[in-house]
C-alpha cells in the first residue's frame, strides 16, 4: 500500500509529532489520509506540552476522516512497552488483529501514514515486533531521530535494523530542529546523512495547530 512507515530511534523522540505533521500535509493538498498506530500505551499519564494521546493527534491531524478508535486497535493505561501493559491489564495482543485493523484503516485513503512503537525492535507482543509489522505492510521506513549526543549510534543502529529487515528507509527526520543548532547538532546531521548515505530532515519546533506547515518543509514527495 502507498505510505509511509514512521519509526524512531527510541521512545519519545518525536514520532506522532512527525507522523501526525505528515497527515496534516498531506492532508491539507487534497489526499485523503489514513492514519494507524498498531498499539497506544501511557494513557493513565498526561502527554507533556499539552499535546493529546498518538491516537487522538493523528485522527485530528487526517482531517477527522477516522475517530481515534479507528487509528489503533489496542489501548493500554500503563507507560510501559505493548507486551508488557498487554501482559498487566490482561488483554493479549493479537498480531492478526493488528495486520486487520491496519487494512481497514487503509481502506479507501490514498495513502497510510502508520505510526510505530518506540523502535523497531520493540516487542508488540511476545515474537512480534514493530519491525515485523512493518516488513508485513510492505512500507518504506521513515527513522526520527533526535538532534543531540548519542544519536549518531542510535541512528545507524535502526538503519541497520531495517535493512537486515530488507526494508527500504525513505529518510530520516530530527525532531525537533532548533532554531538555532549547535555545532554538535549539525554534526551529528552531517554525520548520519554521510555514513547512512540517506537524506536527513529536520522538523521544526511545532504546535498541534502548525502540523501542516510543518509537514510542508518536509521532502513528502521522495518518502511516499
């Protein structure tokens, strides 16, 4: 299916703010977008910065074509890992319904933005992880990265995940890029796009309202 595989380099890098900043881009030219996150944890937790929940964000970012419900097939309470909140609140993931709910959610959109689980080798349950979804899908990968020490590892870390996956990587994004980088943060920019020999983007800071703006500095064309 035509799309775009959002992963990162860790938790809480920036993904749903990037996914959610595609959706409304693409959005905003006129494509009917889907939106999907195979797994939403932490919900007993308030997200920081007066963003909503992955689900809600990326259902508004779309356009309010799918209800968050339609977004995931599976919600969980705990800021834990998919496996381990199914495994606390007693309600096993289904790897099938997952792969189901992603088809419908694909049904009829142009193009599927799916959101993954922190990163790519993050148990969604027991022997099923976020890359094995998204080698299912048959979907270029999209890493976000942070901007500071430690990145470069962590990036040429996921790279590789998904190559020996056979999956393509499209692009990498940090998120967010400040206004004004340090010498280390366009280094480590420099240095991931040269040993990777992959386009690096950066996503400015943003706001729920400034999502396709934002999503419009980004090379759209050449990931999807």
């Amino acid at each position: 299916m035509r799309g775009i595989f959002v992963t990162g380099t860790d938790t809480g890098v920036g993904k749903s703010v990037v996914a959610a900043a595609i959706c409304a881009a693409l959005t905003g030219r006129g494509e009917t977008v889907a939106a999907f996150k195979p797994v939403v944890t932490g919900l007993d937790e308030t997200p920081p910065g007066g963003w909503p929940p992955d689900h809600e964000l990326l259902a508004a970012a779309g356009g309010g074509r799918q209800a968050p419900s339609e977004v995931t097939p599976y919600t969980f309470g705990r800021p834990v890992s998919p496996h381990y909140a199914a495994q606390l609140e007693g309600e096993p993931i289904d790897p099938r319904r997952i792969r189901a709910a992603a088809g419908s959610a694909a049904r009829g959109a142009d193009a599927l933005v799916c959101e993954g689980v922190g990163g790519l080798l993050v148990p969604i349950a027991l022997g099923y992880s976020v890359r094995d979804l998204a080698v299912e899908l048959e979907m270029p990968a999209l890493v976000v990265a942070r901007s500071g020490l430690g990145t470069i590892n962590h990036s040429l870390l996921t790279v590789e995940a998904a190559r020996a996956a056979g999956l393509r990587v499209a692009g990498l994004v940090i998120s967010p890029w400040p206004e004004r980088p340090k010498p280390i943060e366009q280094s480590n920019r420099a240095t991931v796009e040269e040993l990777t020999r992959i386009r690096v983007s950066c996503l400015p800071p943003t706001t729920p309202s400034e999502l396709a703006s934002a999503g419009d500095t980004l090379p759209l064309e050449e990931w999807i």
